[in-house]
C-alpha cells in the first residue's frame, strides 16, 4: 500500500514539471494574445459521461476575449442500457470585471439523438439544439499563462431536448 502511494505521488510530480516546461514552450510558440484551452469531463458508473471540448480565443483587448469551442460527449446509462453521442460547437466571449472574476456569453449549437419516451431509448435521428448560455468565472493564473478556469452558467434557451440543466458548471485549463 506504501508502495502504490509513493509512485501516485511520483506519477503526480512527473506531470506537474511536464505541464511546466509545456506551458514555458506554448510562450515561444504562441502569439501572446492567442488563448488555448479547454474542458475535459468525466463520470463512471452507472452513469457513465466523458466529454472533450478544446477551444481557441483571442484576446482583443487586455479584459476582452473571444473564442470558438469544439464538443464532444459519449452519454451511457447502464440501468436503462441507452447511450447517446453528443457533438457540437460554439461562439464565445469573455470579459474580466476584476482580476480573477469574469463574465462569460456563449452560443451553442448540439446535435444530439433524439429521446422517444414511447420506447425507452435514443433514436436514429438526430437534433440541433441552440444553447445561450451566461454566467460568471473564477480565473486562477498558474504561471505567466496558464489559468484554472471556473464559471457557473445558465442556459437561456433551455428545452426539454437539452442534454445539461442549469446551472452548468464548467472547469477547464488555459494557456
């Protein structure tokens, strides 16, 4: 047992000077007002949901950015034995009122597989749902570029089609 806990501690260390001289070459390669990043989830269990969403911004003045984000979500509920795939993109914008705190807009486009009740499951066709989504962030810098990033958002156009419920929260890393 002291053995497995050491070599999560070295496995943890190893990533963090990775994720160091990561960030320092971004800095020699990317333009200093281009921003990289994103958001990585995921669930196991009985309900499993794994989604990955990178994103690329711009900042167009020091407390200004904007953007655009790619998604994906595998959905798998091993009660009812349904799944689900979920793609899609969107448009966003970002402006820090103070430091760390900032407030987020964003349109979103999603293609997910229509739910029939009638027959408990996902069928064949697939929908576009449009997401307006608002909120406020908490940006924590972890070195000269790379931040944390947590926002709390609420979907203006929700129906019951949409695949999330407010509030959706959001962590995701910067560069």
């Amino acid at each position: 047992m002291l053995r497995t806990k050491y070599f999560f501690i070295l496995i943890l260390l190893q990533l963090n000077f990775h994720a160091v001289s990561q960030t320092e070459e971004m800095q020699r390669i990317l333009h200093p007002k281009v921003v990289l990043g994103g958001n990585f989830g995921l669930q196991l269990g009985t309900i499993t949901q794994i989604e990955v969403s990178p994103l690329v911004g711009y900042k167009v003045l020091k407390p200004w950015q904007v953007g655009v984000r790619v998604s994906y979500t595998y959905f798998k509920n091993f009660n009812y034995d349904i799944s689900n795939h979920l793609y899609g993109y969107s448009a966003w914008t970002r402006i820090f009122v103070f430091q760390k705190i900032f407030g987020h807009a964003e349109y979103e486009q999603l293609s997910i597989q229509r739910y029939d009740p009638n027959i408990g499951n996902y069928t064949g066709d697939r929908l576009w749902i449009t997401g307006l989504l608002v909120g406020i962030g908490y940006s924590r810098m972890m070195g000269e570029r790379a931040a944390a990033n947590m926002s709390i958002l609420w979907n203006l156009n929700q129906i019951s089609d949409t695949p999330y419920s407010n509030p959706v929260i959001r962590v995701g890393f910067y560069f």
